[in-house]
C-alpha cells in the first residue's frame, strides 16, 4: 500500500481546479521548509516494475516545492505552521 502523497502532496491544485475557493491547510512542517532532491537507488530497484511511480518519487521534490511557491505568497493572515 503506497500513500497518495507520492502522487501530489498537498492537492491545493486540484482543489482548485474543483471550483473550491475556502481551502484549509495545515502545514506540518516549519516555515520556509523545500524538500531536498532524494536518491532514488532503493526505489529504482524495489519499484523497476513501476516507471511512473518511479516517476512520481523522482518529481516529488519538485511538485512539492512549487506548490509551497503557489501557497506561501498567497497565505491569508492566519496561519497555522509548525516554528
């Protein structure tokens, strides 16, 4: 069983997309946080079976980051984060 997270992260787009303008989020992790490139040895051997997953591991630092870039100008005034 794999999380849906590897997928998209924080589904803000989607939502979006959906026509939902009130969106709640709560960040879990501290103000200003990236997530770094990962190596994705285990995953290319463990998942060879699965190229998008393998796929979707690899981008995932990458969507991540653009969607805290999407999220982070726009925040309103209250929020709730991790410090």
């Amino acid at each position: 069983m794999l999380d849906g997270g590897i997928a998209d992260s924080i589904p803000i787009e989607y939502a979006m997309s959906q026509g939902y303008d009130k969106i709640v989020l709560i960040l879990t992790r501290n103000k200003g946080y990236r997530k770094k490139e990962s190596k994705m040895g285990f995953a290319k051997a463990f998942y060879r079976q699965y190229p998008n997953l393998q796929r979707a591991l690899s981008e995932r630092n990458a969507k991540y980051n653009k969607t805290m870039d999407l999220i982070v100008p726009s925040l309103p005034a209250i929020v709730l984060a991790v410090d």
